[in-house]
C-alpha cells in the first residue's frame, strides 16, 4: 500500500511507442494511430494524477480504461489486426474517446485532490465488533439475497417489481461485507500469514452459486474480486501458490465456467427461483458435448460482426473486455445528429427508485433502449445485454458538449465523491472499493448517477445501521485489536 505504482515516462513511451509501431505494421491509418497514442497519454497522467493503485479512484479509472480502450489496443498488436477494423466510425470514435480522455485528465488535474467533509461510514474497531458484524451480515445477506434472486427470476419472467425486490438489493451488498470482514480477521488473526478461511469460504461460495443460477458471469467474479482487494488494501502478501491457484482460476473461467454460463442463458426456460435452480442441476446433470455448449456460447456473440472487434475466432470473451467497440455502434448511429438526450438517464433514474416509492417504475434500466438506438438488438426485443460506457452514452445524448461534461467534470466528480466519503483500508472502504470499480468499468451514465448517489447511501446507510445495533450489544472481555494495527505481512 505503500508503493505509488505510478507509470514513470520511461514506461508509457515504451507502451505508447510499441502501440503505434504495432498498429502502423498492422495497417492501422495514422490518423487513428495517432489519436489512440494521444488517449493513452491521458489515461497514463490521469492514472498518476489519482494515485495510481494507493486509492479507489486510481483502481476504478484503470479498470475502466482497461475496458474501454487499453486492452484492445495492445490486443490489436498481438493478433496484427487493423485497430480501426471492425469499428463503426473509427476515426470519430477514437476523436471522442480522446476528447473525452483529454476533459478527464484536466478534470482530475483542476480538482482531483479535492476532498469534501462528509458522513463517513461507521467501520468495525475491534476483533470482537468484527466478529459480531460478521455474524449479523451473514445471516441478513443471505436471507436478502436469496430475496433478490427471487424477485429478480420473477420480474425476468414478467412479473412486477416489488417492495420486497428493493429490500434485497439494499441489503444483499452485506454478504459482500461479511465477505471482507473474514478475510480482514483472518488476516489479522494469523498476522499476515493467511487470508482465507471457512467464514470467508461460506459467503464465497454462495455468492457464486447464486451467480451460476442467474447465468451471470460478472457475479460469479465479483466474490473473488472483492476477496483479491480485501487482500491487497489490507497490505496482505500473495506467495507463488495464491498466484498459481489465480491463473489457474482464470483459465477454468474463460475455458469452461463462462460458455456453460452463455450456454445455460439459452437453455434455461424464464421461470421463477425453483425452476432456474432446477434447470441449472438439469443442465449440469445432462450435460451435452463439450464442443456443442462451445459452439452455443460463441453463437451468441458472433451474430455478427458489430458485436465482435476481433477477426480472430474464440476472442469473444476479450471483445467484452473491449468496449471501443460497443461504443462506436452508439457513436456512429447518433453521428448523423439524432441525440436521444435524457430519455435514457429518466429511464436510469426512474428504475432505480424502490418500489414503494414508485410502484410504476420500469422493469427494465436503459440497456434496451440504448440497444435499440445503436440497432444491436431489433425494436421487439428487449436485450438488457446491450452494454456501452458514459463515453458513447454521454455523446450519443448530448453529443460533444456531453462528452466534455461528463468527461471533464462528472468523472472527476465522482472520484472527489469517493474519496471523501472512504477510506479503503478499512471494511467498508473495500465494499465501496470493488462496487466502485465493478461498476465503473463499464459504466453508463445512468449507472454514473447511481455510482453518485445510492450506491454510496447504501453503504453509509448500512454501515450505521449494523454497526449501531453491534455498538448496543455488551461485550465482555473485548479484545483490543484495532482496524488501524497492520498485521506482519510474510514476504
């Protein structure tokens, strides 16, 4: 935590220097080449003007500019591919995404290191306040989130939205909690020497098999995510063996674990809790050839080559982490000057209200709508697949004054915002963490004002009312470990 893990000058010139040779050779037009080396400029400044990996905004700006654009790039090179293939309006696309990355760096150069005093999150002091919240969270996110997935399947089957569908997604985030306070005490407790226990495993393993019945493969990675930040924001060592069992997982994922998901999306009948569950058992029971799952789930992204930046067949998981591509589909269809405006942030901001506070509210967030616009998905359909960042998003609203707003002054914003409010050292600062970084890498401007204001009441919220109810429990013979006592860390 110590180590800026800032990019020196030598670094992003050897980067920038490979990109642009690897891109010319590969027949990328140097107008394109040239607009891609000025954006990677900015993303490498603006990386340093955060922070770098010392604070939540350096980690969440990364891991959106990994998506979005970084990524691809070096991807391009190493597959000698055109990176102005397979986009629409390349060299507009690149024009705004440097444009975009030029308003961010002034942005956070301006006014990044600005902090505002605001209510922070009330975090665990002792090992015993530890264990006690660890208690509670377990036992109320799992009951919320078995709420969720549970008006989650019936809405996706038709069903309405409701009070209880909004409970869950409050208080589901405190198995994520529970989540990071294990592996905190099992840090602490074995003063660096491991990381992970039976009360971190029982959280992890729920969490992925609610993922693998929703078939949804960012979920099924986010336990694990939030248990690789836990680790590192609490100064923890990674030994060979941690590293080995990563890679290892990785490949599991992607080789096996992501097309069973894709594949189980199209043969599993919308149904309620029970029927998903059952046809999940079903079609890990009466599992077909490998090659046909396969087959199956790159179908699904190679309909057609406006889904696909990659020529190379099999990149269909890497065209997901390459979001230039998406994005230009919405840049090119509001090019000709149709701007769409706030109808997609109404839909955002309508949706994301409880039930209770509007019972009319729409089912779906903007993704369909946003598809539609881009013509991904037909006008019948109602992909909530579709994903496109704030960057496409804000032109395809407002066009260049959106780009520059958003840009310069709502990224910005929302890092300020964050730092403010957490501290990543500590139990909560790590949830906001990973549902920071998780949620901007590929971020709408819909999921932007929400990254600005529930999210982080969420967690306040929540923060106070578990560590209230634990502040009233007696406690007898306490132990005296504090938050802010680093644990000896083994090399």
């Amino acid at each position: 935590m110590n180590r800026p893990f800032k990019i020196t000058a030598g670094m992003l010139f050897a980067a920038v220097t490979f990109l642009v040779a690897g891109e010319l050779i590969s027949g990328t037009a140097p107008e394109f080449v040239v607009m891609m080396a000025g954006t990677i400029f900015c993303i490498a400044i603006t990386f340093n003007l955060l922070g770098g990996f010392r604070t939540i905004s350096g980690i969440g700006f990364t891991g959106f500019a990994l998506g979005t654009i970084v990524i691809s790039q070096f991807a391009k090179v190493l597959f000698f591919e055109a990176a102005d293939k397979n986009l629409e309006a390349p060299y507009l696309t690149i024009k705004v995404y440097l444009v975009f990355f030029f308003c961010l760096m002034v942005g956070t150069f301006v006014y990044g290191r600005l902090r505002i005093r605001l209510l922070k999150p009330l975090e665990p002091e002792t090992a015993r306040q530890i264990d006690l919240q660890y208690d509670v969270s377990l036992v109320v996110g799992l009951f919320a989130s078995g709420l969720f997935a549970y008006y989650e399947a019936a809405s996706g089957s038709g069903g309405q939205a409701t009070g209880g569908h909004s409970v869950g997604v409050a208080l589901s985030g405190l198995l994520l909690f529970s989540l990071v306070l294990a592996v905190v005490a099992r840090i602490r407790e074995s003063d660096g020497k491991h990381s992970f226990g039976v009360k971190a495993f029982i959280p992890w393993i729920v969490m992925m098999a609610f993922a693998l019945v929703r078939t949804s493969r960012g979920s099924f990675l986010l336990p694990s995510i939030f248990y690789l930040l836990t680790c590192y924001s609490s100064g923890y060592r990674f030994k060979k063996k941690h590293y080995i069992a990563g890679v290892a997982g990785l490949i599991v994922f992607v080789a096996f674990i992501s097309p069973f998901e894709v594949y189980a999306r199209a043969n599993i009948d919308a149904g309620d809790l029970n029927g998903q569950i059952a046809g999940t058992i079903g079609l890990i029971r009466t599992l077909p050839s490998w090659e046909t799952v396969r087959q199956v789930s790159q179908g699904g992204a190679q309909t057609g080559s406006r889904e696909e930046y990659y020529d190379r067949p099999g990149t269909f998981v890497l065209s997901r982490l390459s979001a230039i591509r998406a994005d230009s589909n919405m840049i090119n269809a509001t090019s000709t000057g149709f701007h769409y405006g706030f109808t997609a942030l109404k839909i955002d901001a309508l949706h994301s209200l409880p039930h209770f506070l509007y019972k009319d509210k729409p089912q779906e967030d903007s993704a369909g709508y946003l598809g539609r616009v881009t013509g991904v998905n037909p006008d019948v359909v109602e992909n909530g697949e579709t994903v496109i960042t704030a960057i496409s998003d804000s032109y395809g609203a407002f066009g260049w004054l959106g780009v520059v707003i958003v840009g310069g002054l709502v990224f910005p914003g929302c890092f300020v915002l964050y730092e403010s409010l957490f501290d990543m050292r500590k139990p909560w600062g790590v949830v906001a963490l990973g549902g920071f970084a998780f949620g901007l890498a590929e971020a709408s401007m819909g999921s932007m004002v929400e990254l600005l204001t529930r999210a982080p009441l969420i967690l306040i919220a929540l923060s106070y009312t578990v560590g209230g109810l634990m502040s009233m429990i007696p406690v007898k013979g306490d132990r005296g470990m504090k938050m802010t006592d680093a644990p000896a860390t083994e090399a």
